[in-house]
C-alpha cells in the first residue's frame, strides 16, 4: 500500500469494430441502421482516454478498502481480499475512518422533499401537501434513501456518485450506478453540463434476451465482455446506453440509444432536457464534469502515514525484542537464561546484561499521530465525530453542541447538496410519473404515516411545474443523544416557546411512545378531526371526552387560517358546525357541573312548625300535620 505509482488497473475492455479515424462522433444524426457502430465506437474511444481516471479511482478504492490488488470486478476484489488475509500489514486506514464519518454524519437524516405553494389557494396547498406525501411514498418504495447514502459514500471514495431513474413495469425504480459506467467526454463536460452522457454496463446474455426477445439475434451474435487479467466464466455482453440532450428548445436531435456491438436493441428520439441521473459529488472540480473525492483530497497523508507504520512495524520487529547482553570472557550458562520465575543464571565474571532497545525516538510517533489527526482536521471532521470521543474541557451540553455546530458549518455546503441531490430525484420522478399517467390513469403509491398507510393516486396530486416551489429539510434537527433532546428541550420549555404536549412529543423515544401518546393524543385526534373536514369534506363531531378547552382553540385557528385560504364555503361550514356543538357539549358540561354542585351542597334544616289552633279547642294543642 505505501507504493505511489498508479496501480495497473484490471478492467472489462470495451471493443470497438471502428478505427479512432473513421468514428463519426455525431452519432445522433446517423440512420438508425448504422447508429450502433460509431455509437459503441466512440465510447470505446472516451473509455480508452480516460485510463487515467480510471487508475486514480481504482488507486482510491485500494486506500479506502486497504487492498493492494483490487479491480472493479468482484471476483478481483475477492482475490485481493485473498492476499490481503494472509499479508495483512499495519495500517492507520484514515481514508476509511474519515468516509465512514462523515458519511454516518451526512446521512443519518433523510432530506424530506417538501412542496410548497407561493400565493397558492387552499385546493394547491391541499394538492401539494398530498404531492409531497406521494413523494414519500415513492421514494420508500424505490429505496432512494438507501441507495442514495450509498452513491454518497461513492463520491467521497471516487470521483461522483450516482442514482438512475427508469420506469419498468408501470413502476418508478431506483438503481445504484458504479461510477466507472459513466462516460462523458473531457471537452464536452469542460463546463460541468455536457449534451451526451454514456453508460456502459456489462450484462448477463439471458437477461438481456429476457430484456428484449424481439432481439435475439443481434443479442446471440454480440461478442462477450473480455477481461483483461482476470478470468470469467459467465457469458456477458457489453451493451452501451447513450443519451444526446436536444440542442435546443425546438431541435430534434435528442437522441437515445441502447446497442450492442451487433445492433441496436433501442433507437428513439429523446426529447427530456436532463439525464434520466442524479449525480453527488464530495466537491467540484473547477474544470471537467467530474468531481473530487475526499480520499483524493487526503491521499498524500494517507501515503505518508502507511510508509511510516510499514517503517515502524519493521523497526520494532528489528530493534524493540529483548536482548541479552553477555561479555566473551564471563561464563554464563545459557541454557540458565530461560522465561521461568525466580530462576537462576549462574555465571562467573560480568554479570550478564538484559536491554530493550528504542527502535525510534518519540518524535516519530508524535509525528504519525499529527498526520493521522491532520487528515481530519482538513476535511473538517471533529475529533468529537471521529473517534466518538469529546475534547478534553468541554462538559456542558451547551458546549458540545456549539462544538458540533461549528463542524456542522464546515459542511453547510455539503448538506445543501446532497439536499439537492434529493431534489433532483424528485423532479425526474415527477416527470417519469406524469410519463406512466399517460397510460395508466389509476397509477398510485401507498406513503406511510405514524399510524396508518395511506394510498395517494397521481391524479389528486398531479400540478404543474409553476404551481410549487421544492424544498428539502432534515427529518430532525434535534440532536440525536438523549441527553442533548432532554437539555435542548429544557431550553425551549424555559424559554416558553413550546408546551409539555409539544415537548414530550419532540423527544420521540422509542420507549418513551406509550407515554408520551397519553399526552398527544387530544391535540392528535383533534386534528385529525380538522384534517377530515378540510381534506375529505368529512364530518365527525366532537366526543364529551375531548379536551374541550384545547379544542375551541385548535378550530378557532383553523377556521381564521382555512379563510385567509379560501377554503370552499361548504368546508367552512364544517368548522362552525364543529365549533357550536363543542360549545354545545361544553354548556351540557357546565350545567352538569352546577346539577353535581347543586346536589352535594348541605340542605338547610326544617323550623318545627307551630301547633294549629282552632276556635272550638282554643286550649287544646293540636298534633302538627
């Protein structure tokens, strides 16, 4: 590993039939019947110049996974992990430890693709609310989320890390592309938005038949991939996919193509202003359409520190074994020398002398752990973040979290990318969807809530490109630790800004849910009931058993808020209904109270009344009645 020299790359070699002087590399406006043979032709070209690419990504892949010999085939990986095993050298992997880091920082939460009316009415702002579940949905169905943190770990090892987009079966699906597939021409990505993009990809011959039965001879004919230093016994074939964007708004030189080196398996006009890609780079280059990778940008440390633990690790194997140190004219017995406690050397003379040497001066090691640290502090990773463990001083939670902010400033651009990157899946998913709805117009996708699943059809959701704006946020922006939710929720309640309802709510511990839904489920319920009204046009009336209090003031606001939206009328009606019989239930409540009070209260004692006289008896008492 602590060689510098690029690496003689292993690689699947793309064939051409064509030589350099006769491909016409405007391939998009050739007839359909030649299109293959200077389409494959000039990206065998573009694979053949960019080698240098090529090696520096597989010397990349080598530092991050500590191999020596790795190509980007799996059966070359296993061989490398092979020799690796049983010729393990010591290594202070720094590039793995700094990708893992900030790959775990970056992705522990998943942008949320928000959609966001501006001026919009009530029906838009229902209709984007349900567009931005509905993208939820579809990306939990496609996996973006999983595969999206895994092109990111790409692009902090090579050069981009990517995400493909493509409809099969009526479906949007999602795929991880390896980076190596991409193609684009040096001179025309000089800007960073080249108008034709490859990808060539080596394929099973019985899927691609699968692909495309109406193919079958021109797929049978295809010659098979071949590897060059390695060995293969599948039977693949290079296929190349390309796209050529239009050269403007009313030109129809947008082209997409999939062939093989026999044929054309598709030829279609592509009239899309994108790349069906969405691309993540760790930082820009300031020319070329290709990125920087963090690895690159800590390679030469990485370098110095694997030469300085291969010198060390041979200095202590020379040098730091004890030694014992004996004068040619004493008598030691060696056989006396031995491991056993207590033992006894005899000798005559000078006493033999036992002595561990220092193989390097302390400076050294000083210096391999300032490399080491360095690596980190260039990228901008705390020590906090990589190695879990907090600078000596800071105690207090509020130190620790303004520790994290200033790393977290480091990578504000960062962040704002790979939200980007999300953003730009979100629109082509749109765009594919609104290609599915042409065919299937009862085309849905099932998103989940806390507490049910929900399925959302296209159409209720369906606007056009003016009507939103898009905006991606965090899933959380709390911190992750018990404690620091515990103390920044403190720090809210102190300060008035949140509730005990909103509070308990915002700390979301898993084992904390029974208890916290105790408190939640008043304000859940009532706005579930207010959901239904303004969304479904559905009525349900209040319960005795509401908090009746919280409820007049949740409808109250709703109902000011669903009037400055323009809420239809008959909606409208709804909240008032709502309103009066929670102050019905409320005065039914009110006169129960006084009705219990009345009852309870002490009933006052009887006078004893006076006997009744008459006339006829004036002296004789009479019994009371």
């Amino acid at each position: 590993m602590e060689r510098e020299t690029l690496p003689n790359t292993t690689k699947v070699k793309i064939k051409s039939k064509l030589s350099p002087d006769n491909i016409n590399a405007r391939w998009w406006l050739i007839n359909d019947e030649d299109i293959y043979t200077h389409l494959f032709a000039a990206a065998a070209a573009i694979d053949n110049m960019q080698g240098i690419r090529r090696a520096l990504n597989v010397k990349y892949l080598q530092l991050y996974s500590n191999m020596e010999s790795i190509g980007y085939l799996s059966s070359f990986y296993n061989r490398a992990l092979y020799d690796n095993y049983f010729n393990a050298r010591i290594s202070l992997n720094v590039c793995k430890a700094a990708v893992d880091t900030i790959t775990s920082k970056v992705g522990k939460n998943d942008p949320r693709v928000t959609f966001l009316t501006t001026n919009g009415d009530w029906s838009k702002q229902q209709r984007a609310k349900k567009l931005t579940k509905f993208i939820d949905g579809l990306f939990d169905e496609a996996k973006v989320y999983e595969l999206g943190i895994q092109s990111f770990r790409d692009s902090c090892i090579l050069d981009i890390g990517v995400l493909k987009f493509y409809i099969c079966n009526g479906k949007i699906k999602c795929e991880k592309i390896m980076p190596f597939e991409i193609k684009v021409d040096y001179a025309e990505g000089l800007y960073g938005n080249p108008k034709t993009l490859y990808q060539t990809k080596f394929i099973d011959r019985e899927t691609l038949l699968d692909m495309f039965p109406d193919k079958a001879k021109i797929i049978n004919t295809a010659g098979s991939a071949t590897i060059q230093d390695g060995l293969t016994y599948s039977d693949r074939v290079g296929v190349v996919e390309a796209w050529h964007l239009r050269s403007g708004e009313n030109a129809k030189d947008g082209k997409h193509v999939i062939c093989v080196d026999t044929g054309n398996l598709v030829s279609e006009q592509y009239t899309k202003e994108y790349f069906p890609f969405v691309f993540m780079k760790w930082t820009d280059r300031t020319v070329g359409f290709y990125g920087q990778s963090l690895v690159e940008e800590i390679y030469p440390i990485q370098m110095e520190i694997n030469k300085m633990c291969r010198t060390i690790q041979i200095g202590q194997h020379l040098s730091c074994v004890p030694r014992v140190f004996v004068e040619n004219s004493s008598k030691v017995i060696s056989a006396h020398i031995d491991n056993n406690v207590g033992g006894i050397v005899k000798y005559s003379g000078t006493k033999p002398e036992f002595s561990t040497s220092m193989a390097f001066p302390p400076e050294m090691y000083q210096h391999l752990d300032y490399l080491y640290r360095k690596a980190f502090e260039i990228t901008g990773i705390s020590l906090l973040s990589a190695t879990s463990q907090k600078p000596a001083g800071l105690n207090a939670g509020v130190a620790l979290r303004e520790y994290q902010d200033i790393e977290s400033e480091r990578f504000s651009t960062l962040q704002k990318k790979y939200e980007k990157f999300y953003i730009n899946a979100a629109n082509i998913c749109i765009d594919l969807m609104k290609d599915i709805y042409e065919t299937d117009k009862s085309v849905s996708v099932k998103a989940s809530n806390k507490r049910f699943i929900d399925t959302i059809k296209w159409k209720d959701v369906n606007m056009e490109e003016d009507e939103y704006v898009i905006r991606a946020f965090p899933t959380s922006m709390l911190p992750t630790t018990p404690a620091g939710r515990l103390q920044q929720i403190q720090e809210l309640i102190q300060a008035g800004f949140i509730g005990k309802e909103d509070a308990l709510s915002l700390l979301d511990f898993p084992d904390l849910d029974n208890y916290t839904s105790m408190y939640t489920s008043s304000k859940e319920i009532i706005n579930q009931y207010i959901e239904l009204m303004l969304e479904d046009n559905q009525y349900n009336p209040p319960e005795p058993y509401f908090n009746l209090q919280l409820a007049e003031t949740m409808i109250q606001n709703a109902y000011l808020r669903a009037k400055t939206q323009s809420v239809p009328e008959e909606r409208l009606e709804l909240l008032r209904r709502f309103y009066e019989d929670i102050k019905e239930l409320q005065n039914m409540a009110q006169q129960q109270l006084m009705a219990q009070q009345q009852a309870m209260a002490p009933q006052p004692t009887a006078l004893p009344q006076l006997p009744q006289r008459t006339e006829l008896l004036p002296n004789v008492p009479q019994q009371p009645i």
